[in-house]
C-alpha cells in the first residue's frame, strides 16, 4: 500500500499514518529540502554559477505493522544556471531572485578569492550563507556560517555519491550535458607548493557548475541537521 506523504511548512514528511492512534510512537520524520551553491566568477569570461539540489529522505511503511522507517538521503540536481555579472551587488541580486522561489533552502557559498566581499553582502542582505574557504590538505572545519574546507574534501564528496548513486542529476535538467561534461572532464593536479588545483574542460572551459554543485552537496553531507531515531529493540528476549 502506497501512502501521499504530507509535506509540512518546515520540509518535513510524514505519512498520513502519523493521525492514526494505532500508529502512535510509530511515526518518523522525513525531509524535503533545498542545497544551493555558488561558485562566484571573475570579471569577464568567468561566470558565476548556481546549483540547486534537492535533498530528500522519504518515510516508509517497512511492513512490520505500523512501523515506520526513513529511506536513506537522495540528492538530486535539480537546477543550474551560469550568469556574467561583474557588479557583486547583481550576483546578490541574481541568487536572491532564484532563492525567493525555493522554501528550506541552505546557501553555500566558494568565499575564496572572488567570493570573499559577497559574504558580508549576502549578509547585510539578510541572506544566511555558509562561507566556504578552500584550502589545501584533507580537513574540513566549521566556525558559524564559517567553513574551511580541503579540496581533496570538496571534489571527492561530490565523487562518492555520484559513485554510490546518492547524487543523481535530474532527467530532465536542462544543462544536464553541460554538467556531466564538467564533472566527467575536471582534473586535479597538485601545484609545487603541494596545493590542489582544479582545472575544468581543457584550455578555455570552466567547471562552474561542477563546483557549485560540490558545494550545495557539502552542506547537505556535512552540516545539514541530522534527526536520531530512537525505537524498540526487537529479537531480544
């Protein structure tokens, strides 16, 4: 039996179940929710780009009754767009259109080098973002909306779960070729200095999306809230 999951104000799913007295102490707690990232281009030819992915873990009837349980996290790249904007006050400008359209959203932003004197922006623009400065080396760390992060962290998250499949780009994405051609074409190479560096689609081309996308994953597999479920141990006597 299939049941339409109801979707509350603050992203969270539950079951129809959940207002049935048998059902009590059984329901749980899914989510619906939406990671942005921005990877913030240069002046001329580097544009700044945008990923959204939606982020979502559906209860279930598992069958033993009225037991409920969680299906692990799926995220799916829904939307990407790339934009030439030289003003800062026009990339703030041209997220906030697109996060006015979205509900429990999370925005991550690259605060290195060009991204840096956006933070402060989005800020005064009562826009919460989690800043994110890379870095060399293989750690990652939060201050606040403050983040350090490697790299190696960054690229090899987003490489995982294309892997394992926990990260999908929608069918029906209307840059999808660009973005599998990006992640597909990006190459590491390590600087005398022993920095890893990126470098996208050969002489000409950038991975904007692919980083943005990196991004917006991190928040979610990082420092997303997390619930704990805690239920009945069974088979012990």
């Amino acid at each position: 039996m299939s049941y339409e999951l109801i979707e509350r104000d603050d992203g969270t799913l539950i079951m129809p179940t959940s207002s049935d007295p048998a059902a009590a102490g059984h329901s749980v707690k899914g989510f619906r929710r939406y990671a942005v990232g921005l990877d913030v281009g240069g002046r001329g030819e580097d544009p700044s780009a945008l990923a959204i992915i939606k982020a979502e873990s559906r209860p279930f009837m598992t069958g033993r009754g009225w037991e409920q349980a969680l299906t692990a996290p799926e995220y799916t790249v829904v939307y990407t767009e790339t934009a030439k904007l030289d003003e800062a006050v026009d990339v703030i400008d041209w997220v906030a259109s697109i996060l006015r359209k979205l509900k429990n959203w999370t925005l991550t932003m690259d605060a290195t080098g060009m991204g840096a004197p956006l933070v402060g922006l989005f800020e005064q623009a009562k826009v919460p973002v989690n800043a994110v400065t890379m870095t060399a080396g293989s750690s990652i760390n939060r201050k606040g909306n403050r983040i350090t992060c490697s790299k190696n962290v960054l690229f090899e998250n987003a490489a995982t779960c294309l892997e394992n499949g926990s990260l999908r780009i929608a069918h029906d994405l209307p840059e999808k070729e660009e973005l599998i051609r990006e992640s597909t074409s990006v190459e590491f190479k390590m600087t005398s200095a022993g920095n890893l560096t990126l470098q996208g689609g050969g002489r000409g081309h950038h991975a904007d999306r692919f980083v943005a996308m990196c991004l917006a994953l991190l928040s979610e597999t990082h420092f997303a809230p997390r619930s704990i479920e805690v239920s009945h141990l069974r088979g012990y006597w």
